[in-house]
C-alpha cells in the first residue's frame, strides 16, 4: 500500500477481542454466518407494528403507501439474514394487502 502512495485511515480499523461483537458494513458476523443487530431488527419490526397501526387509520393515503414500500424493503433484508422471523413479518404486512385493497375500492 505505501508503495503505491496509499495510506490506512486508522479511524476506520478497529480490534475485537474474544467474546466481543464484530460488526462489517452494518452486519453482525460470527462464526460462519452474519446477521442484523438487535436494534435493527427491533426498528423493523416496530415499523411493521406502525404500518399496522397506519392501516387501520389511513390506509389509502401517499405518507402510509410510502411507509408500506420502505418497510417491505427492510423485511426483505430482515428476511434475507433471519429466515423464519422474516417470513413471519411478510405475511403480517401481506395481511395489509387485502387491508388496502378493500378500502380502496
């Protein structure tokens, strides 16, 4: 690297030891597999909860169509990294489909 006039940006290394939690790129890693962190699948869930919530107010407005596209996006990564979790978030977002389309008829 300093052959070629490059340098290593020490703010962005860092250690961790046994027993501590590595984190790349926003992932959870460990032994074989990599995943989200709790706060993040926290925040997810929480937004499908919203969407719920959203549906049973305003369920033909922009702002929750917009918050159902965002959130269905996320659950695919939840889904994608945490298999069986994320397949129970799909099918509770998949419920407001038949919510939606019967309102918005």
């Amino acid at each position: 690297v300093e052959r070629y006039g490059f340098r290593f940006k020490r703010s962005k290394h860092g250690l961790a030891y046994a027993g501590q939690r590595m984190e790349v790129t926003g992932l959870v890693v460990g032994e074989g597999s990599a995943g989200l962190g709790h706060a993040k699948r926290s925040n997810i869930r929480e937004l499908v909860r919203r969407c719920e919530i959203e549906a049973r107010g305003a369920p033909a407005s922009e702002q929750f169509a917009v918050l159902k596209r965002r959130t269905a996006s996320l659950v695919g990564q939840y889904a994608r990294l945490h298999p069986g979790q994320g397949q129970a978030l799909k099918l509770r977002l998949g419920a407001l489909e038949s919510v939606t389309s019967t309102v918005s008829r």
